[in-house]
C-alpha cells in the first residue's frame, strides 16, 4: 500500500478532470440543429397518432410539454414507452391501487390528479434528447456513452446544465438500464424510440444512499475515514466526489457483511504480526469488525490510515457511468479511479451473465486482476426484479452523479 501515499491529491486532480471535461463535454454535445423541412408530422402529432401512446401523449400535457416538441426549429429523440409500460409504472406509484387492466381512462385520469405538472415535465424532459440519434447511432462501446437531455436539474445555476442519459447498443439496446425494442418512428422535428418504460431523472446522490444505508454503515465510514483531515467542500474529498453534480461514476459498494469479513481477517493476520497470540488475535478481531467504528477507533489509525483507505475504496470506483446490462459479457478489465496513481495497474476485471431471451443481467462478477489463482471476488447483488428503483434495489440504482451496485466482497489492490 505504500504506492498510494500520494492518492488524496492525485484523485483531486483526476475528479477536478473529469468534472471539468464531463462539462464541458456534455455541453458541446447539446446539437439543437434545426429540423430539415418536411412533410412528416411533427412529434406531437406521431404521438397522437399512435395509440399505444396515448398514456405517454397525456403525461407530455400534463407538463406542458407541447410546446417542446412541437418546436420546428429544433430536432429531438423521443424516448416513448407504450401504454403497457406506462401503466405498469402507474400501477407501481400507486402501490397496487390502479390495476394494471384497469381501463386507459383511468390511467389518464391518476396522470391528471396524481402526478405533479413540474414531475410530468421533468419525466418528459429527461426522455427526450435535444438531437437526433437513430438506432445505427447509438454507440455500441464500454462504457455507456452520454447525451444530455432536455431536463436542467439546476437552472438556478446555470441555463446549460443537462442531466445526462445514455443510450447505449452493448447486449441489446438501451437507455440507461431500460430496454428499447422499437426504434426510428420518424418526425418531422425528430425520431422517436420506443422503450419497455420509462428512464426516471435522479434526484439524489451517491452520498445521500451511501449515508442512509443502513447495508452500507461500513462503506459510510470508510469514506468519512478516507477524507480524514479534509474539508468535504474540498474536491479530494470522496464526500464531494460522492456529492456532487459533476462527476459521472460507477460505486462498487460492499455490504457491511463483506467489509467485516475483510477487516476481521486483516485485523487478526496484524495481531498475529505483532506476538498477539491467535487465540486472542481473532477474539480482538471479532470484537474490533462487529462495527463500523473500526474505521475511527484510534488503535487502528497506524493499519487503517486515512492513505490506505482511500485507496481501497478509489478501487472500487470506475470512473464512468456502468449498468449491469452494458457489462462485458466475456472478462474484460477496465481502469479504476486508482489508476489516477498507478497508470499501469491493471483494474478491474469485470463479468456480466444474461440469460436469453430476457436481456436483463443474471449475474456479474467484478474482481481483481492478479494472476493468483485465489484472487478475490465479487459479486454485484442484482436486484430481485429489474428495474428495481432506488433506493429499493441492489444494482443499477440511478444517481445525478452514477450509478452504484452492491457486492458481496471488498476488493483488495495491490
């Protein structure tokens, strides 16, 4: 571990980088490129015209959205989920109360009573990108490449932020971790794709899950032992990082079970180190893993230091946005955020298994890219269904700055 003494500084300038090119990048790809004339309705009207879009046609005017799409001097993508997708959504915000073979006026009638004006458009705002991308267009690359949508999460600070989403054509075709299955319905100012549902906007951070976890007690206190001695409004601090618009990255959270399994191990093997004798060794090290106190109990300060920490968890970071059904479905490695101080090391190796027909993720495995055929692993916990929404879920769980899944493992650099 003495390769990453110089971390905390070296992560500030790697996230001050990707802020600050994430941006300015996102910025440059908003191409609002008026729309070629045409005889094609406009999207308003394709949407009109479809009856399986309907529920979707009346969430757009519950947000007062028509204005949007109808704008003739502008081109978008739509992303639309038929009515089937809708209602299945509906039938999960009211907890079972609207059936889902309840008639379509229903559905319409619990838009119209139910769901704020300001949610209805930022639903609308979110699934509609401010060009044109047809399916030969969506990037078929690791990982999930970005494109702003119309919804500004922070007007207040500036007109041209965007909340990003991220089509992608790796193991199917999605946006974010919603499967699309039809695409380029054309429009006069457009071209509509057709998902299973719909993407929902963030509205929390990384932090805000991490800290009320109560499977992640241990992560939380490792991160606040990492940024130890700095101030969290501070970018080295993985408080920040964790917190704020900017950064777009993938946590691999171990649950506290996992980080005690480590830490008791670890604890004994420097126990035993120092002449502890074993019996004692694992007694002390039993005691000292059984909380998350470990990380500030000030015995420990010399084996966990603030150093040390931060590199395990900058281990567990990639430094891009990853869903379970964009992963390598063949072992592939890929940089960490430790990789900022050790350009060389080798990453993470990561695995991803689906089961046809259904596209989603079965399984998937992320570990260490030694030789050593006792390497350590982890698994991410998929969700118990798909699409399981924060913060109900394991994997997947949608953030404004990532994505964060849950393992069963703490994963070692070395």
């Amino acid at each position: 571990m003495q390769t990453i003494k110089k971390i905390s500084s070296i992560i500030a300038l790697f996230i001050s980088i990707i802020s600050i090119s994430s941006c300015n990048k996102e910025l440059e790809r908003v191409n609002e490129t008026p729309a070629v004339q045409s005889t094609l309705p406009k999207l308003d009207q394709q949407l009109r015209d479809n009856a399986d879009f309907s529920l979707y046609y009346a969430l757009v005017v519950r947000g007062n959205q028509l204005s949007l799409i109808n704008d003739s001097t502008r081109s978008f993508t739509m992303f639309v989920p038929g009515n089937a997708g809708i209602k299945a959504l509906i039938n999960a915000l009211s907890g079972g109360l609207v059936p889902t073979n309840a008639p379509d006026a229903v559905f319409e009638s619990f838009i119209n009573s139910q769901v704020p004006v300001a949610q209805a458009a930022a639903i609308v705002q979110y699934n509609t990108i401010p060009q044109v991308i047809r399916a030969s267009s969506i990037p078929n690359t690791y990982f999930n490449f970005s494109y702003p949508s119309t919804l500004n999460p922070l007007p207040s600070v500036s007109p041209l932020l965007r909340l990003n989403v991220f089509p992608s054509g790796v193991n199917g075709a999605w946006l974010n971790n919603v499967p699309i299955f039809a695409f380029d319905r054309e429009a006069s100012n457009g071209v509509i794709h057709q998902t299973a549902t719909l993407a929902i906007p963030a509205q929390r951070t990384l932090w805000d899950r991490i800290s009320a976890d109560t499977t992640l007690k241990y992560l939380k206190a490792a991160v606040l032992r990492a940024d130890s001695g700095v101030a969290p409004v501070n970018s080295s601090s993985l408080v920040w990082v964790l917190s704020n618009f900017g950064p777009d990255i993938t946590v691999f959270a171990p649950v506290d079970t996992a980080f005690q399994k480590t830490l008791k191990f670890a604890i004994y093997q420097a126990l035993t180190a120092l002449g502890v004798p074993p019996q004692a060794a694992i007694q002390n090290a039993t005691l000292y893993s059984s909380t998350p106190n470990v990380f500030s109990n000030p015995a420990l300060f010399g084996s966990l230091t603030a150093q040390k920490v931060k590199g395990i968890l900058a281990y567990h970071i990639l430094g891009k946005r990853a869903y379970t059904n964009n992963l390598p479905t063949t072992t592939t490695a890929f940089p960490t955020l430790l990789n900022s101080v050790l350009s060389t090391h080798p990453g993470l190796k990561i695995k991803a298994t689906i089961n046809p027909p259904n596209p989603f993720v079965i399984g998937a495995t992320v570990k260490d890219t030694l030789t050593n055929p006792n390497v350590r692993a982890a698994n991410i916990i998929i969700n118990a269904s798909p699409l399981t929404p924060e913060p109900y879920g394991t994997s997947d769980q949608e953030y404004i700055n990532g994505v964060l899944h849950k393992i069963d493992a703490v994963l070692l650099p070395q």
